[in-house]
C-alpha cells in the first residue's frame, strides 16, 4: 500500500476549487494529504479557506522581490520544503519561470476553464462565446513551461445554451470543474497516471486523447 500522497495546492483566488479537494479528502473519496496551501496573493480568500481547514498556508507577496524569478524560485523552495508529491494550481493566475518550474514537470497540473487547445489564457468564457463554440469546458493538464500548453490529463464538457452570458456559462462549469480536478488528483493518489514526454500514461497506456468526466447517474468517473 503506498503511502498517502501529499498534495501542495496554489491558489490566487477564491479557492472554490480547494474547497472540493478539502471537501473530498474529508468524505473519504480522495485518500490524500494537503500539506500547504500557497498563494502569490497575501489576500487571497482561498488562504482564509485552507486556515479555517486547519491546513498549513504559505503567502508570499512578489512585489516584495527584486524580480520574478527571484520570487518563482524562493516561492517553489518553500513549497518544497514540505515534501509535496503534487502541486495543484487551483486558480493560481502566475506564469511560473521556467527554470523555477523544471523540476516540477511531470508532478504538477493545472485547472483551466476551456476545452484545451482552444482558448488559452484569460477570459476563457468571453471567448468561447465570441468564437462561437457549441460545447465549452475546463481541462486538466499536466504544468510545463508552455502556458496552459501542458499534456491535457482530462476534460469536461458543457454544452453551450443560446443566450449563455460569460457569467452563466462560468457558473454551470464549475461544479464540473470541481468534479474535474478531484477525479484527476485521484488518478495521483492511486498512483495511476504520469507524464511520459509529451504523452499522458494512465495505468501504463498512453492517452491518444483526454479522458473525459462521466457524471451519469450522479457519480463522477474518468472514462
Ligand atoms: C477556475 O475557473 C479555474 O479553472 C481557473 O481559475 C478558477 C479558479 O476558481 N484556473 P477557484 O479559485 O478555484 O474558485
């Protein structure tokens, strides 16, 4: 039995997405151990969260560094220092430097608003609609130096519904988000997926394409 893994989570924001991990660590269906929480912005509502959880948080301000890779890399060496086995980045808004980041590939992922490759960046909801997309979603990939351009782990769909504002279509996606990112940080947690170069391996076979979120019959599974 391996033991628990241990999960640093970054967040910027609201953090509503860690309060789905939390939420399912605490029901038992994600059997893992959130060491740190840790944010790029001191005020951070998501920071107040994780206290409230009881979870240990780090915030570390960039205005106060010289420069951003001075910030990147002390950033990460504190996160290091609780021995995480994977960083969440759960609505974490910073370009990571590249050298900072290098001896994370393979044991970090994001969670992105869009049906990656399409839609990169910011705004995701204003421009699925501008493009005039029928189906919109969020996206769970492996972090490399390319942003938002990592190997996609899975995905989740929503139809696009006329009138849809940018607001509505955020609203209606993220409880699949939510549902998204605990099922892939249970894929870690059994151990059952890694980055091999550009490919995304889970139990051993290389994906040809993302997995997808099948939440028929209210259960949530990667199929
Ligand atoms: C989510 O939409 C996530 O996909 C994106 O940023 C947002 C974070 O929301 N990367 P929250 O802070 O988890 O509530």
């Amino acid at each position: 039995m391996n033991r628990m893994l241990r999960v640093a989570v970054l967040v910027s924001g609201r953090g509503s997405n860690l309060a789905a991990l939390i939420a399912a660590r605490r029901d038992g269906t994600l059997p893992i151990d959130i060491v740190l929480v840790a944010s790029d912005k001191p005020e951070a509502p998501a920071l107040r969260y994780a206290e409230g959880a009881g979870i240990a948080t780090l915030a570390l301000d960039p205005r106060s560094y010289p420069d951003r890779a001075g910030f990147d890399n002390d950033f990460l060496a504190r996160v290091d220092a609780y021995s995480p086995d994977l960083l969440v980045l759960a609505g974490f808004m910073r370009i990571l430097d590249p050298a900072a980041l290098a001896s994370w590939i393979g044991r970090a992922i994001n969670i992105h608003p869009s049906l990656l490759p399409k839609h990169r960046g910011l705004r995701t909801h204003e421009r699925a609609l501008a493009a005039g997309d029928a189906r919109h979603g969020a996206s769970v990939h492996f972090v490399t130096t390319e942003l938002d351009g990592g190997p996609v782990i899975a995905q989740t769909e929503i139809p696009v519904i006329a009138d849809d504002t940018a607001a509505m279509l955020a609203a209606r996606l993220l409880p699949r988000e939510h549902r998204l990112l605990v099922a892939c940080v249970g894929l870690f947690a059994d151990r059952r997926v890694a980055l091999d170069g550009a490919l995304v391996r889970v139990d051993e076979r290389a994906l040809t394409a993302p997995l997808r979120l099948d939440t028929d019959g209210g259960s949530a599974r990667l199929v």
